[in-house]
C-alpha cells in the first residue's frame, strides 16, 4: 500500500495542474497561481515521501515528469499567451496576432528540460538548469505582483517587450548548464545544508517583507547561492 502513497501524491499535483489550466482558460490567472503554489508543494511532497518510505520505482519517475509538464510545462506557457495578449490590449500595441503564442516557448523548453533530467546522471542530487518549479512560481508570481502592486510594477510587468524577453530569458535558463542546489535534506544538520538554510531563511524574510515580489528576487538569491555553492566546492 505505502508504495502508492508518492504516486498519489504526484496525481493530485497533476490535478491541480489541470485546474490551474481550467483556470487560465478563464482568464482567471489569480486562481491559477493558487493552483500551481499547491501542485509546487505536493510536487516537493512525493519525493520527500519516497525517500522516507523507501518507495522509488520508474512509473514513478516517469509519472512525476509527465504531472509536471502539466502543472509547470503548459500551463506557464499558457499563462504567459494570457499575459503577453492583455499587455498588447491594453497598451494599443500595433504586434502580429500570432505573438502572444510565443509564450508558449516556455512549455516547449519546459518538455526539454523534464526529457533531460530523466537521463542526466548528473542531477541526482543537484540541478543543472533551472528546474520547471522555478520557472513557473516566477511566471505564475506576475499576475500576482500586477493584483497587489505595491511598487508600481505593472507599467514595467505588463509591457509585451518585458514579458518576451523575460519568455526567452527563462526558455535558456531551463536547459542551460548551470549548475543549482537541491532543496533535499537528507539530515536537519547544519553541516552540509548551510545554503539551504539561507536560501530558505532569505526566502521567508523577503516573503514577509515585498509580498509577492519576493518571488523574482528570491530566485535570483537561489541562482546566485548555487554559484557560491559551487565555488565553494572547487
């Protein structure tokens, strides 16, 4: 029975997945959030699951990349299509009508990075790219700062030019060589888990202090600790 425990716990986050689609097919890109924030976090569940039940198998593997192209494969991509075309409407850009589907580079990419890091021995323990998770808490964070836009952030977020690049900028960050820590604790020890626990206490303190702007620049903190991680390790 306990065998199917992470299995199940990976179908629920293919479910909210599929609700937060549902949800940006509404134009409701609020809720979606909500969605993708617990799918993350049933996502982080079922590995930590299988690791203390001891209960690895390869439909596992296999059933978590494909619940995770759902949740943070196409509905990112879909997400920022809704954004790119608001900005377009409500700036009077005169853009090509096909544009806002370039948004959909990021599920392309997304597709690349799961297929990569089911065959890379390399990321067992650490990452090499930026994970789908990141990406998509950072997409899915925008909708959220224009809701709650403490910093007059919106002219700036919902700009078409911005949210391109911001397209291109996270397509190669997802398949780059570049190398980033785990959030696996496989002791509670300080020792070994030093950069977890800044990256986690930095992450909490911004969390409380910017709200949902915290987002973008806790994932800047986390890339930049994977550097001096890495440094450190030479």
């Amino acid at each position: 029975m306990k065998k199917h425990i992470p299995n199940f716990i990976t179908c629920l986050n293919l479910l909210c997945g599929c609700l937060a689609l549902v949800s940006v097919f509404q134009q409701d890109l609020i809720a979606a959030a909500g969605w993708i924030v617990a799918a993350a976090a049933l996502d982080f569940m079922d590995g930590m699951v299988a690791r203390v039940l001891n209960t690895y198998s390869e439909i596992g593997k296999q059933l978590d990349s494909l619940a995770d192209m759902v949740s943070f494969g196409v509905v990112p991509g879909a997400a920022m299509v809704q954004m790119i075309s608001q900005a377009i409407d409500t700036g009077g850009y005169d853009l090509p009508a096909f544009l806002p589907y370039a948004g959909f580079l990021i599920t392309i990419f997304s597709c690349i990075r799961l297929a990569k890091f089911n065959i890379d021995t390399r990321q067992i323990s650490s990452f090499i790219g930026v994970p789908t998770p990141a990406c998509t808490l950072f997409i899915m964070s925008l909708p959220l700062i224009l809701a709650y836009d403490d910093f007059g952030l919106t002219p700036i977020i919902l700009n078409p030019f911005v949210l391109l690049g911001i397209t291109v900028l996270f397509s190669y960050l997802l398949i780059a060589e570049l190398p980033l820590f785990a959030l696996k604790f496989k002791n509670m020890a300080w020792k070994g888990n030093e950069v977890r626990f800044i990256f986690m206490g930095l992450s909490i303190l911004f969390l409380a202090i910017l709200n949902f702007t915290a987002v973008p620049l806790n994932l800047a903190i986390y890339i930049i600790l994977s550097f001096f991680n890495k440094s450190s390790s030479l």
